[in-house]
C-alpha cells in the first residue's frame, strides 16, 4: 500500500497547486467563465453543448430516439464542447450552464428561451415536454423515476471515484482504488439483480432511466469504460450485459452515441449534428477528420 501517513491536512485548505492527473488543466476550486465566448446557435428549436462522454450521450440518445418516434420537434443542433480546451467556460456556456459541465440545453421552440443543465434534469424535461419514455402510470413511472436518480447519485462514485483514481490519478492509491471498485461492483450488483427481474429497469419498457444508466454501466460492462472490465470482472453480471446488448441494438442509440464524438474509429464519431443527414457517410468522414 501507499504510505501516505507522511502527509496530515492542513487547518485550512488553499489551492497551491494543481492536482496532477489527465484534467488537472481544467481543474480548479471556483466558478464562473474564465473567457468571453458566444455559443452558436442552430436553426432548429433544441440547441444541445456537449461531448459524447456518458452523460452527454445520455441526451444524444434521448434525441434521437424521440426522432425515430416522428417527433419532429424534438430536431436538434448538437454542438462540440471540447472539455479539454476548456470551452465549457466560456461566458456563452456558463450562461446556459452555471455548473460548467456537459451537457446543456437552449429549448427556443417557444417565446422565452428555457436552459436546462445536469443530464437527468434534460432527460425528464424531454421525457415531459414530448410524453415519450416516461411511464404515465404512477407505480411505474415512480421506479422509472427512482432508477433515474439512482444513476445521478451513483455515478460520480463510477466516474469521479474510481474512473480518477484507477486511470486518471497521477499515482496509485490502493486505499482508494480498492475502495471506489468495491462500491462499483455493488453498484452492478444492485443493477444485476434489478435486471433478472425485467428486461428494463423501470420494467417492461424502455425509458430514460436505461437512457441515464447504460452509457455509464453498459459501456463499463462491455469493457470500454477505463478499460476496466478484467479488473472488476464484469462478465458476471451477465443480466446487465444482456440489457446493455439489447439496448445497444436500438437504431437511434447507436446514433446518439455518435454525435460530439471525438475519438474512436473515424466511422463511429459524428463532431457536430445539425440534420439528419449529417449520419450519412461522406459527411460523417469529413467531420470526424482532425483540425
């Protein structure tokens, strides 16, 4: 184990230096925009800010699938915020979004422009603006609900705890990386055991709550998060893999995973979504070109 005994809190905390690992640019201890920069704005009544990361797939997902429903309002410009370069704090971003995070929303289909920001709170504003994938029944739309939220607390345990320290922290502290893994195996243990009981978690249907978890626990199963899969085992959680496979099927999530995506092969990344076609091949190579 690490010893790290040597190092005792000090009375107050002060930000003297940056923390190290992958985001420690972007890292630092208050709000607010650091430059001036105007968002740009799209012809359509959606106007999403976000990266393909878990969370900003949860609502390219959500978008596309209320497309394939017919839901022509639902038609969305999807705009690349590269977190790494720091646009989410710009003063257009912050505006839309005070927290400085991906993803966030401009809904201007009516008069007075609505922003919407955190991931869950874009899924059910969507789910309630267009009556699509959130149960209408209340027992049912309550689980649909509280798997939802499930996903909003449990995540940062997934992404903050153990994705940092197991893949991004500078050093290896075996203290936490045993601590964060072992509550992300329960985590897929809870998920596992809701999963042998319906083939969704809210139950019988698709809705935002497997919209909310399956970019973070089905890509994670699949061995594609923090390429952690041999690590924490994940294939014997074999009712979350089969859920993650029959999701990943759908049509419209396999689009949604393309849009603001930034890596992979050229053919799965789609920077910038402005129309339909945009999924057609000659398009989607030229945009994933690098610049």
């Amino acid at each position: 184990m690490n010893d790290s005994s040597a190092y005792t809190p000090p009375a107050v905390w002060s930000w003297k230096k940056e923390g190290g690992g992958r985001f420690a640019s972007i890292n630092r201890p208050t709000a607010g925009p650091t430059h001036e920069r105007d968002l740009p704005v799209g012809r359509h009544p959606l106007q999403l800010y976000s990266l393909a990361t878990p969370n900003g797939v949860k609502v390219t997902v959500m978008l596309e699938e209320l497309l394939a429903l017919g839901l022509g309002g639902a038609e969305y410009d999807a705009w690349l915020i590269r977190i790494n370069d720091g646009d989410q704090f710009g003063s257009g971003f912050v505006a839309v979004n005070p927290n400085s995070k991906i993803p966030a929303l401009w809904d201007r289909s009516g008069p007075t422009p609505v922003r919407v920001f955190e991931s869950g709170a874009i899924l059910l504003y969507l789910a309630e603006k267009f009556g699509a994938f959130l149960p209408a029944r209340s027992d049912v739309r309550a689980e649909c609900l509280s798997w939802l939220f499930w996903q909003m607390g449990s995540a940062p345990y997934l992404g903050g705890g153990f994705g940092h320290f197991y893949a991004y922290a500078p050093i290896k502290i075996e203290y936490a990386i045993d601590r964060y893994a072992m509550e992300v195996k329960r985590q897929l243990d809870v998920l596992d055991r809701r999963l042998a009981e319906s083939p969704y978690l809210a139950g019988d249907d698709y809705t935002i709550a497997d919209m909310a978890v399956w970019p973070w626990y089905g890509t994670l199963v699949k061995g594609q998060l923090y390429e952690a899969g041999e690590f924490l085992q994940v294939q014997a959680y074999t009712n979350v893999l089969r859920w993650t496979d029959r999701i990943a099927r759908r049509p419209a999530v396999q689009r949604g995973r393309m849009v603001n995506r930034t890596w992979g092969q050229p053919s799965s990344q789609l920077h910038e979504r402005h129309d339909a076609g945009d999924f057609d091949t000659q398009t989607q190579d030229r945009l994933a070109a690098p610049r």
